[in-house]
C-alpha cells in the first residue's frame, strides 16, 4: 500500500481516539464492510474512503454527545 498523506494520518489518528467500546462495529455497520476491514483500516494498514467516511460519522456521534464539537 501507498504510504497515507500525513493529514490524513493525522485524521485518521483522531477518529480512532474517539472510538469507544462496541464502535467498530458500528462503523462496521454503516460501511458495509466486515470488523476485520475496519480494524485494518484504523491501523492504516489499508485504506477504504467509505470506511473513514463511516468512521468519521461515528467519531463526530461520540463528540457531539458530550459536547466537545
């Protein structure tokens, strides 16, 4: 795999900090893809748009609820 842009490191570093418990699942969920794919993409060992896209939603779900937008 291509080496990532560090922007995109750096967000992808940030939405994993955000994700609790039970998470990746949802993410999971709402990417259509399996745990498995989600986990690796977390890890930036591959890369998946709808996944991030995925990830970001429920990164900014867990922010939100406790008001740190």
């Amino acid at each position: 795999m291509k080496s990532l842009p560090p922007q995109l490191e750096a967000r992808i570093d940030e939405v994993k900090s955000w994700l609790f418990d039970g998470d990746q699942d949802k993410v999971a969920s709402k990417s259509r893809k399996s745990r498995a794919w989600v986990n690796k993409v977390l890890n930036k060992k591959a890369f998946n748009a709808q996944i991030l896209v995925a990830a970001i939603e429920v990164m900014n779900e867990n922010k939100a609820r406790f008001g740190c937008m």
